[in-house]
C-alpha cells in the first residue's frame, strides 16, 4: 500500500512539474504587457477568485504586498454585499477562474467594465465570460487534472500559482527591488530576522575610553557596560578597541598600562546600514563575538552575536 500511494504521488508531481513546463514554454502572450499595466498603475492590484482559485488569489494578493505591489484579496461574493468599494478607479483587478464561467464573479465583471477599471482574466478558456470580458488574458494551457478524474483542482491551481509567483518576481525586477526592501515588509519572524539591519539589534550605548585612560579604568567601563569591548576614541572618531581577548593577551603588568598599549589598532567594524546576516557571517569569520558599529569613523553602537543569535538570525 505504500509502493502504491508513493507510486500515486510522483505521478501527481510529474504531471504537475510537466504543466509547468508546458506553461514556462507557452508564456502567456499578454503576459509583458499585465506587469507593465501592473507597475504602471497608481493603485492596488485586487486579486479575486472563488473556491479553489480564490486559496490561490489570497496567496498571489500577499507576495505583491510582500515584494513592493500593494495588493488585497477581494472576495466575489462578499464584493456583491458591499466590498465592491474596495475596488477603486485607479485599481487593476486580477481575476482567476480556470473556467472562466463562475457565477460569482459576474458582479464584479460587470462592476470593471461600468467604471473602466482594468481587467486582468487568468484562465484555461479563452472563449469564457471572464477572458472574453478582460482587458488581458494571461492565458494557462489547459491541462488535465492531476488527480485521475478531471474534477479536482491540482494542475490548473498549481499552474495559476506559479503564474502568479512569476508576474510577482517580474514586477519585482522591474521595480528595483531588494533584500533590505523585502525586510521592510518582513519585520517579524525568521526572515525579518535576516533582513533587519545592523542598526536595529545594535546597543547605542558604546563604552568609550581615550588612548591615555589608565586600564584601571578601562576594567571598570567594561564591566559597566557589559560588552566585553571598550572603544578608543579620540575627537569623535574610533582608533582601537580593547576585548576581553586583548586583556588576557596583555596580563603582564596590565594594571600598569594605558588603553593606547593594549587596545587593537585598525579594528574590525560595521557599518549600521549592513544586513544583520551579513554582520554575523562577519564575525564567524573573524571568530569574534563583538564587533563596534561605525558611521564612517565614528562609533555609533555595539554589535554583540548574542543579539544576532537572540533575534532569529542564525
């Protein structure tokens, strides 16, 4: 029985796997002039669908809204009670229906074309109400089914899926956009984590001493502040650090010594507007556990991997 069901479930992923390729090979042709309407428009996308389509709209609404096109799910029927006026003039509407012939949607056909909001249909039909009544077609080839009966929505939803995935990257390229502008939509969680700057998990309290501080009074900056690190700084701009490392190195006659004799010149820092991924992947490198943040040559703040490894980021 399991040979059986294994046997069931890489025929479903090679049939899907083959209608994206079939798909990837037959682009639909108004597909660069949708993301062109899309990035060109002053509004939202409003992605719609019912049933199965409708999971599948939901997901394409929210990675727009998460790669910089501002986009919502609009439900068709709750549009027909009320929502209608979520949609607005300067909105391009994005309606999935793999037959293109759902009653649900009729109203909000109807609404497009009365007010002139532009329509996008993503169907398997091209001779439906929906791509008859859309200003563009992105077209899916029409496929069977992948599960057996030609009923149940697997390689039609699957295609629509990846279509939508490819408009959102298409726009997304079109737009310039990058990493640190996903981390804006992305503050929470694992990939907020990788995408927070270094400014952000940084302490802004950095225990600062000039090169003739007596290391006396060194220790006691560094115990205070709890970093492990101390600054060398001198008119405003940082010329060493001393770390726990540099104490131990330099316990003969330590007491004896200035910061200038012990500090570590030329020090290894980073700046605020670096990904807090990239920080950590500096400092594993270095083998170090705390590193100063500097605006140019000026100590802002206080990097400490406790503070990557607290925040999700490893």
């Amino acid at each position: 029985m399991t040979d059986d069901a294994s046997q069931s479930g890489r025929e479903v992923l090679l049939t899907e796997a083959a209608a994206l390729n079939a798909l990837a090979n037959a682009i639909p042709a108004d597909f660069d002039a949708v993301v062109d309407l899309i990035k060109g428009a002053s509004g939202r996308v409003i992605v719609t669908g019912i049933g199965k389509s409708g999971h599948i709209a939901r997901k394409i609404a929210a990675t727009l809204a998460s790669t910089g096109t501002p986009a919502l799910f609009v439900h068709p029927a709750e549009a027909s009670h009320g929502d209608m006026g979520m949609i607005g003039h300067d909105d391009v509407v994005l309606m999935l229906s793999n037959s293109g012939e759902a009653a649900e949607l009729r109203d909000m056909i109807e609404h497009t074309r009365r007010f002139s909001v532009p329509l996008v249909g993503l169907s398997s039909r091209p001779e439906s109400t929906l791509m008859r009544a859309a200003d563009h077609h992105l077209l899916i080839p029409a496929l069977p089914e992948a599960c057996g009966l030609g009923v149940v929505p697997t390689t039609s939803t699957t295609m629509t899926l990846a279509l939508g995935d490819a408009l959102a990257v298409a726009l997304l390229r079109k737009r310039g956009f990058r990493a640190e502008d996903f981390g804006v939509f992305h503050p929470g969680g694992k990939l907020g984590a990788q995408m927070a700057k270094v400014s952000r998990l940084m302490h802004t309290d950095v225990p600062q001493v000039s090169a003739e501080t007596p290391m006396s009074e060194v220790l006691l900056t560094m115990t205070s502040a709890g970093f492990g690190i101390a600054a060398i700084v001198s008119g405003g701009a940082l010329t060493g650090v001393i770390t726990d490392g540099d104490l131990r190195r330099n316990m003969a006659d330590l007491m004896g010594r200035s910061a200038g004799d012990v500090a570590t010149r030329n020090p290894l820092t980073v700046p605020p507007d670096m990904l807090a991924a990239k920080a950590l992947a500096v400092l594993n490198a270095r083998k170090l556990n705390v590193t100063i943040v500097c605006e140019g040559h000026t100590p802002v703040g206080v990097l400490h991997i406790h503070d990557l490894l607290r925040a999700g980021v490893a």
